[in-house]
C-alpha cells in the first residue's frame, strides 16, 4: 500500500467526523420529519446543497461541462444515489427509528459487491462476496423476526423501504462506475444534488404540494443541517478520506455510521435498541468484514506466521 493510501491519522479523523455527520442524518431526518413530509425533507436536503456545492467548485476552480451527456448522467446519479434512497429512507423513518434505518441501511456495502459483481467485469463476483451478503441478509432477517413472513406490520414496509434504498445506492455506485468516472469527484457531487433537484421539485409539488415554510426553528435548523453537514460537507469529507487512503478504507464508514446514529438516536430522540437488533447489526458487520476480505486476510496471515 502506498502512503497516500493509508488509513493514517487524519485520514482516520476525516472518517470518523464522516461517520458522524452521515450517522447525524437519521436524527435530524426524525426531527425534520415531525413537521415536514419524506419526499419534502428530501427535496430540502439537496435543493439547498446545489449551491453550497457551486460555491465550492467556484473557489476551487472547478468548471462546469457543457455536454449533454454529463448532463444526463448526473440526472440518473441524482435518481439513484439520492432521490430514490433518500426518500425511501426518510418514508421509512415514519415508522422506524432512526438507529434502525442507519442499521439497515448498513447493508449498502453488501449490495454493492453483489450488482458490481453483477454487472461490472472487472469486480467478479465471488463466494467471499456472496457469503458477505448472505450473512448481511441474515442479519436483515433477524432484525426483522419470523414474523415479518406471518403478518403485515408497516414497520415491517418501513424496513425493506431503507433496505430498497441500500440498493439504490449499491446501482448508484455501478452508473458511477460507467458514466461519471471521468470527472472530477466533487464535480459529480454537484451534478448529482442539481439532478436530483430537478427530478424532486415536480415529484414534491404532485405529492405534497407547495412546500410549507412555516416550520418551527428546530424543523428548520435539521433541514439546514441536512443540507449543509450531511450533504456539502459530508461530500467533501469523502472525497478528502478517498483521495488520502483509497476506496477500500473509504468503505469502513458503512460499519462506523451505525453506532454514531444509535448513540445520537439514544441522546437526542430517546431512542431504545433490543438486543435482537443490535444481535442483527453483528451479523451485518461480520457480512461486511467478509464481503472486504482484508480482516480475514489478516487472519490467515497470522495463523501462517503462527
């Protein structure tokens, strides 16, 4: 591994303040949600990034394209990576906890081993894949419980929205892949809240009409903080870890949000997890750690050199 793609300290400190404001966002989506509905809270959170973000491209001199292609690009990565998972996430987040939908949707990494092995040549999939999704899934079922197969419980919906969203963002990480990898990150981070933009006004104005602007302080202060330190500055942050230690350590935020929304979800809102949930978080943590491969790597070098 070369130096700058090492986990070192700072790249450890970007990814656990990552960790912090990505797991911040279930929280502020709950309390966002008590005045404001789903598909609303999620047109806020990327209609006020868009020029946060132009700002940032501006001082870094980054210039726009012109080609219609880019153009329809960002407008499927806005589709998958955040007007799709954001709003069947926060829909979900009516009737789940927030520590629970950052638990679900923990799966993402799973996921997207499995539709890159699916449909990109160069990441085969493989049985260390696989069983990394199956243990993922069962973690999944656990969480859930048997009887999510003998009755309807919305909750039961509420879970398998943020789990749809998981893998909205695992083909997001795919079209990326084939369509964007060309231009600069934070130049992509740009054109996916600018399509996603475009794509939530109509969706929000048929749905839900005319977003209300008569919003308690706090309802405004999590829309905002959304927008600005889950989105903006989030975005940034990943880009910085990616670029210092590589995608593979970039990864590990997915097992980090979790306990950063449990502990903020326990804190601010209340929340209570059972033993059966964080029993299935394990499990999709042991389903990561297989689906990356290096701790058993690691594991087989020291019985080697044992």
């Amino acid at each position: 591994m070369t130096p700058a793609l090492r986990l070192d300290a700072l790249s450890i400190a970007l990814l656990l303040l990552l960790a912090s404001v990505w797991g911040g966002s279930f929280v502020l989506a709950e309390i966002a949600l008590s005045e404001v509905p789903p598909l609303t809270v999620t047109l806020h959170r990327v209609l006020w990034s868009v020029p946060l973000l132009a700002l940032v491209l501006r001082i870094r001199g980054i210039a726009l394209p012109r080609a219609p292609r880019i153009w329809g690009a960002w407008l499927m990565m806005g589709a998958l990576n955040n007007a799709i998972p954001f709003s069947l996430i926060f829909w979900g987040q009516t009737r789940i906890d927030a520590s629970l939908a950052a638990i679900l949707n923990a799966t993402t990494a799973m996921f997207g081993a499995v539709v890159a092995g699916l449909l990109l040549r160069d990441e085969p999939l493989s049985g260390r894949k696989i069983a990394g999704a199956l243990l993922g899934l069962a973690g999944v079922a656990w969480i859930m419980g048997p009887e999510a197969l003998r009755d309807f419980d919305p909750a039961n919906l509420a879970q398998l929205a943020v789990l749809g969203g998981a893998l909205s963002y695992a083909f997001a990480g795919v079209w990326a892949r084939r369509a964007l990898s060309g231009q600069p990150p934070l130049l992509n981070a740009f054109g996916m809240v600018a399509g996603s933009s475009l794509l939530m006004i109509p969706l929000v104005w048929a749905v839900d009409g005319a977003p209300v602007l008569r919003l308690s302080g706090e309802v405004w202060a999590a829309l905002l903080a959304l927008s600005v330190f889950s989105t903006v500055l989030a975005y940034v942050l990943y880009f910085a870890v990616l670029a210092r230690a590589g995608a593979a350590n970039v990864l590990l935020v997915t097992l980090l949000i979790p306990p950063f929304a449990i502990a903020l979800g326990v804190m601010v809102l209340g929340e209570q997890i059972g033993s059966r949930t964080l029993a299935g978080f394990a499990l999709i943590a042991l389903g990561f750690a297989v689906t990356d491969g290096r701790l058993l790597r690691r594991f087989s070098a020291f019985r080697a050199a044992g």
